[in-house]
C-alpha cells in the first residue's frame, strides 16, 4: 500500500497517471491507473522497470505496457 498515489511515468519521462489501486488476483497483482486514460496492467517484472519511493514515481516500459494493458474508463 506505499505504491498507491504514486506517479506512472513510462521510460521516456511521460506521465501516464498515479496509481489508484492494487488488486491482488492470482499470480500477480493488478495496478490501476487514473490518468488521461484509465487503464489497469499485471505488475510483471519485465513492466515495472523501476519504482522509486523517495520520488514517487513507478517507471514502466511502453512496449511491455502496451501488450498487457486493459484501457478502460474505471
């Protein structure tokens, strides 16, 4: 529950949202995003490239992102 209000930026500084929940389902847990679009992804090693407590700031890569990502309006 620390990760919840930080910010998801992608590697190349773009902010895509902070992140608002963490559903724990299964194998991996499920991070949900609010941002211009809502989305939700699995928190998968090869997604989460960095997460940074002191900057608040979770660092995904966009090509990994983008294969498991589930835009929605939550």
């Amino acid at each position: 529950f620390d990760l919840i209000g930080l910010k998801v930026s992608d590697t190349s500084g773009r902010n895509l949202g902070v992140l608002e929940d963490v559903l724990q389902h299964g194998a991996a847990d499920v991070y949900v995003v609010k941002g211009e679009k809502n989305f939700m992804f699995p928190a998968l090693k090869r997604v989460i490239k960095n997460v940074d407590l002191d900057s608040h700031v979770i660092t995904v890569d966009s090509a990994a992102l983008a294969e498991v990502a589930v835009y929605d309006d939550i």
